[in-house]
C-alpha cells in the first residue's frame, strides 16, 4: 500500500492571498455622517417589483449640540462675555462685587434680613409683626393679673406635684384651670380657681418610685465628693431588701431623676429617702416642710439640767435661732432628737454648744415611716399605702 502525504496550505496569509486578510472597519467617528443624494426622479425597482421610497437627506448631526438638540450656534465676537480685568496682588473676586454690586435683586425672592449689608445692595424685607396672623410667633400668653401666682407654683401649693412636673405636664396639655385646657407656661391664675389634671398625668405620676435606703458609714447623700461614692449607687437590684413587701421590677429607668430627699452626713448612718416625686421632696424638703425627722444619737461628756434646755430650745447657728426640738436621753449614753428642720450637721453641732461630742449618729424615722427591720446598705421600695 502506498501513502500519500497532502501537504496543506500554511494559515498565514501569503502575498496576493486575500480570503484570510482581516477585515479592517472604518472607525465609526471618522465616517462621513451624511448620507447619498436621493434619486427621486427614477427610482429603482427591488427584486419583488416594488418601488423604493425615495431617501431624504438628513442634516449633518453634530457631535456637540445642546440638551434640547438643536446645534450649537458659533460664539460671535458680540456674545462673548467681555475680558475679565487680571486680579491684582491680594485681591479676591468677592472685591469687584463690592464695588459693583447687582443693580436689581432677584424678583419674588425675600431678601435676608440678618446679614446684609446695605452696600452690598441688600435691601430690608418686609416681615410680618403681627403676632396673630403670623405663625413663625409663638402664641402669646394670656393676659392674667399680675398679682395672681403662676399656675406651676400654685399646682406645687396644692400638692399636685412639683414645680418641674407641672411645667410638663402644662406643655403636654394635661392641666384644665375652670374647665379650660392651659398649655402655656407663665399662665397666673387665681388662688380660689379649680385646677385640674387629666389621667395621662396621673399615669406618669404612678410610674415614678420613691426608695428608702439605710445608709451606711462612708457615702455621701447627694453627689460624689472627695473620693466618696454617692448613695445611690448601692440602688441596684443585688441590694434590695429581700422582704419587700412591694413586689416591682426594677428598671434601670427608676434611677433617672433619683435625688435625695434630705442630708445624712459621711459619717451619718440610717433611713435615706431617694426620690423621682417632686411631691415628696417638697414635703421633706421644702421651705414650709415640718415633716419630723427622728435621730438616736451616742455621745460623749456630761450633760447638765440646763444643757438639756438649751438643746430643747434656745439654740443658735451661723447667727440663725434653731426651731424648737425634742431631745430626751434614750439610755445612758445615747440621745434622742426630733427635729423640723435639718441644716448641715446640726445636730453635731447642737451637742458641741452644750459640751458634748458625738461618736454615733443614726436616722430612724422620717414622718410615719421608720427605717424598721432594712438591713444596713440596702432599700426597698416606698409602700402604696406609705405616708410621710
């Protein structure tokens, strides 16, 4: 058997070879965009025998024309805008406007009023002072006698709440004075008017607590001073007294606005009041307060008939008389008073007029409610029924 052997023809292209040239387009930006005059005198036939609708010429489209597609019309010598003069050394654009400033304002736009200037061509607009019919006023407040006490103050009078609880409340439009809702704040009333609050308010009222702490030795009542920590930090769930009567969840809420309601000093132990009600902390607190506070106190010395009469009553601090108090001898070595007012370290100092000196200084009783069974460094909440 013989083999052929077919030689093939090689891929690459040869001289004179055109099948395999590649086909070279031409580049579709440079291609002339106008297309061939249109023969409408005799139109040529097609292979079915149909007539070809004659080719209108279209205009040269223009690769930069505008956004509504009309072209572009050449800039002319007259619509240039004028050469702009060089600026000199340390001068800005904003110096040419000043000394030529526009010589109208746009129409049907208010010019401003707080920062411009009348050489810059800033003209003053007209602005409503009427406060009836222009919104941008706040309402004004009614008119009421001076004389007449503001109706947040009277609400705290009452009892109702305290003065910060009745300003939102007024805000929110939960107080009615004779029937009418009052939202504005300053309002005066009369003494003898009828004020009245809605249920909303009543409802914020009840979800506010008040806590009773028994205080130990070493923290501050109020903020932190002195590297001593403030009392209310030992308010957390770890340190409620584990016979509560009042069965509440705590939340981390109940200590937003918490405050002591009373002083109790460093080195002071017993029952502290800590409070979100501003109702309680005006009744302890307040400059009318005559809510009794009752401490047992350990001292040292010796204590005549007229010493005794003397802390009873008689007593002056800082140049001030003291009220009337009761002080009796508990046992032989301890004290107790019964006061209606509580000015810094009073009692301490009370005892170093008549000769004596305090090692031990305990609050067992604010009003009716007693600090009891609470162990020392926790708290509990203040009962429903609770009246101070």
């Amino acid at each position: 058997m013989t083999l052929t052997t077919l030689k093939l023809p090689s891929s690459k292209s040869k001289p004179g070879n055109s099948a395999h040239k590649p086909v070279r387009r031409p580049d579709a930006a440079k291609r002339v965009r106008t297309s061939a005059p249109a023969n409408t005198e005799n139109p040529q036939p097609n292979t079915a025998g149909q007539v070809k609708a004659p080719v209108v010429d279209k205009p040269e489209r223009q690769r930069n024309h505008r956004h509504d597609g009309k072209p572009r019309q050449p800039a002319t010598p007259d619509s240039r805008a004028p050469a702009e003069r060089p600026l000199q050394r340390g001068e800005f654009k904003r110096d040419e406007y000043k000394r030529n400033p526009p010589k109208t304002l746009v129409q049907g736009r208010d010019t401003p009023r707080r920062g411009g200037k009348a050489r810059d061509g800033f003209e003053q607009g007209d602005f409503n002072q009427d406060r009836a019919t222009n919104p941008m006023f706040a309402p004004k407040p009614l008119a009421s006698n001076p004389d007449f006490p503001r109706l947040s103050k009277r609400m705290a009078e009452l009892g109702l709440c305290s003065r910060r609880e009745a300003d939102e409340w007024i805000v929110n439009g939960w107080v009615k004075v004779d029937g009418q809702v009052v939202d504005v704040l300053g309002t005066r009333v009369a003494p003898e008017a009828r004020i009245e609050v809605s249920k909303a308010a009543e409802k914020h009222q009840s979800e506010i607590v008040t806590i009773l702490l028994h205080k130990p030795v070493g923290y501050v009542s109020g903020q932190a001073e002195d590297g001593y920590e403030p009392a209310v930090v030992l308010v957390h769930p770890d340190n409620q007294w584990a016979e509560d009567p009042v069965r509440k969840t705590f939340q981390r809420g109940f200590l937003k606005g918490l405050a002591p309601a009373g002083r109790l000093d460093i080195d002071s132990t017993g029952l502290l009041v800590l409070t979100q009600d501003g109702r309680v902390a005006r009744q302890l607190i307040g400059e009318d307060s005559t809510t009794e506070k009752e401490y047992l106190v350990r001292v040292e010395g010796t204590l005549s008939a007229e010493g005794l009469k003397k802390l009873n009553f008689g007593l002056a601090l800082d140049g001030v008389a003291l009220k009337p108090a009761k002080v009796s001898w508990q046992n032989e070595d301890q004290l107790r008073f019964v006061l209606r007012e509580g000015k810094k370290r009073q009692i301490r100092r009370m005892c170093e007029l008549v000769g004596l000196h305090v090692v031990g200084l305990k609050r067992v009783r604010i009003g009716s409610v007693t600090l009891g069974k609470l162990p020392v460094g926790q708290w509990r909440y203040l009962r429903p029924g609770e009246r101070f």
